[in-house]
C-alpha cells in the first residue's frame, strides 16, 4: 500500500459531532474514506470526495468547508498485483473464485485479502450447482476455514452456509424490483426460497409471505433470517411446492419461479396456486438467439391447458449466465381463458 498527499475539501466538525457527521458523509458516499482524517484538540476534519458540494448535498449540515491537505492510502490493483483481474464474487465476508490451477488460485486469494479488508475466507468453486438442492462443492483456498456468513442485502441480512443451500448476491437488484412491484395486501408465494432474499425483502411491503423450500437446511436458515429481520408476517414451509399446492389453490397475487433451470417443470402448481389477475414471475435460462419467444410459449401453453390465459406484462435479462446464455425474467399476468387483456 502506498501513502500519498492530497489536497480535498473537507468539513470542519467540532469532536462531539464527529461521528454522527462521518456517519452521513459515509451513508451519501460522500466521505473520501481512503484518506486519513484530520484532528486537533477540539476538531475533526473529514475529506470529502472530489466533485461532491457539501453545501448543496447537505444544506441543513451546519458545518464549516474549508480545504486541506491528508494522507491517502493507495491499494495496488488487481493488474499491478496479479496482470490481470481475476473474476469472483463476494457473499458477506466470503470471496468465491473459479479457478481450476491451484497456483492462480492460491495468488487470486491472497490478492482478494489484500484488496478486500472485510473478507476473512476465500472459497474455489469447484463445481457448478447441482443436486436436488441446487448447491455447489467448494474448497478452502485462504483465510478461515468456514462457508457460513452473513450478507447484507437492501436493508436485510441473510445468515447463509453456503455449501449447504444455494445463495447468489447477482439477483440483488431483481429481488428489489420485485419488491417494488408487490403492495401492501398483496398475497405472494415463493415457491423456491432458499434462506429467503426474494421472501425476506418482499415481506417488508407485502400483506403475506409464503415461502416453500424442500432443503430442510434452507428452511432451518430462512426461519432464522425472518428472525434477524423480524419478518412476522411469513409462513415458512418445507415440502415440494408440487405437494403443497393443492391446499394453496387461488392464494397468490404474485409468484416467485427462481429456479431458472427447470421452472417449467413446475407450471402447473404455479397456475394452481395463482389467483385470477395474479402475476407469476418466472425465471429462466435462455440461449441468446431465443430470450424470450421460448419461454413465452411454454408459459402460454400450460396456461391454456388450464382454461387461462397469458398476458406478458414485461421481460428482462437479468444477467449473463454463461456464454451465449443468460438468466431472463418474464412477468405474466394470469387470467381466466375470456378475460380482457391486464395492460
């Protein structure tokens, strides 16, 4: 790490008010954080990013600006450390890479530590998910040996095992659009929560939550983030969605389909679950030359087979999967087979 000089604005803030100020600055993304703050005996002064006017992003921040000069920390990149940057993702303090030469593996590691101070282990991904219970096997390649964390998400936590359930942080944006489409009296159906980022987050706006899992584990860690998140208004099941539909018939205003690679397996207790207007949300995994039209169709298939119909309200690629496929969400709205089209 190197140390530089740097001249910034900062804000002159009395001791006392330190923290709560820092606390602001921080929660705006407005507060340099790699460089050091400034004191003297009765002030702090905190640097502020280059660009950002204190006076006009926090007018009622009684503070005086002024500039000065701080020491700046400089964390070397992954391109000085490595020559190249490595791909990996980060689940609460956990780093997963894929990397098949334990040598890269190993140097990924330790470079992912340096880079990244509140990451204590390092996982290598050695298979893709699979089983019934869609998890992946990984192995230790740095710091401590553990696979369970706890990762902040929209507000919520989500304490997760991560070689016992499956958890993804690359749908956190998908789960709070959902989120945001779902009301107050809203009825909605998670027919594959895992330890619950649709469930959990959805439940802070909706009127009920059902969340269905078959992984025991997963169950066991949802009942514990509705805890952590003092969600009550969820009523958590552990079964096969195929076996509890039929006592959740007509229940759903909105339904979770995340299991993007075998969702259409489970249509029919979807439609069996769904209220009439209701609206599923279905994931998939799609070849680039056909993202939509596919699924679209299986969707209006099993909807006719029951008497109902299909109306797409919206579709969207929700990320790259792998190449030339990707994970795609379509939002249908179900309706009795004569209903007018839902705009």
């Amino acid at each position: 790490m190197a140390i530089r000089i740097e001249r910034f604005r900062c804000v002159q803030v009395p001791k006392s008010d330190g923290e709560s100020v820092r606390r602001a600055l921080v929660e705006a993304g407005a507060l340099q954080r790699d460089a050091v703050i400034l004191k003297d005996t009765d002030y702090l002064y905190l640097p502020v990013k280059h660009g950002i006017r204190i006076e006009d992003s926090f007018p009622d921040l009684s503070v005086e600006v002024q500039y000065r000069e701080f020491e700046r920390r400089i964390e070397p990149s992954f391109e000085e450390i490595l020559g190249f940057t490595p791909s990996y993702e980060v689940i609460g303090d956990i780093a997963i890479i894929d990397a098949d030469d334990d040598d890269d593996a190993e140097r990924i590691a330790d470079a992912i530590l340096l880079m990244h101070r509140n990451v204590r282990t390092v996982l290598a991904a050695l298979t893709d998910v699979h089983g019934e219970f869609r998890i992946r096997d990984f192995r230790v390649i740095a710091g401590k040996p553990d696979t369970e964390t706890v990762h902040k998400e929209y507000g919520c936590r989500y304490e997760v095992d991560l070689a016992r359930v499956y958890f993804t942080p690359r749908l956190a944006t998908e789960r709070k659009r959902i989120a945001d489409k779902v009301r107050e009296n809203d009825v909605v159906v998670d027919m594959f929560a895992g330890v619950g980022p649709f469930s959990i987050l959805i439940a802070k706006s909706a009127g009920y939550v059902i969340a269905i899992d078959k992984n025991p584990v997963a169950i066991e860690y949802l009942e514990r983030n509705a805890r952590l998140n003092s969600v009550n208004n969820i009523k958590i099941i552990c079964g096969d969605v195929r076996d509890v539909s039929k006592d959740l018939r007509c229940t759903a205003d909105h339904i979770i389909m995340n299991l993007p690679h075998s969702a259409h397996e489970f249509l029919d207790p979807a439609l069996t679950i769904i209220k009439p207007g209701g609206v599923i949300h279905y994931y998939d995994i799609r070849p680039e030359d056909d993202l939509f039209e596919g699924a679209q169709e299986t969707i209006e298939r099993a909807a006719e087979m029951r008497g109902m119909t299909a109306h797409l309200l919206d579709q969207r690629v929700v990320r790259s999967y792998s190449p030339h496929q990707y994970n795609v969400a379509l939002d249908v709205a179900i309706c009795p087979i004569f209903s007018q089209k839902i705009e």
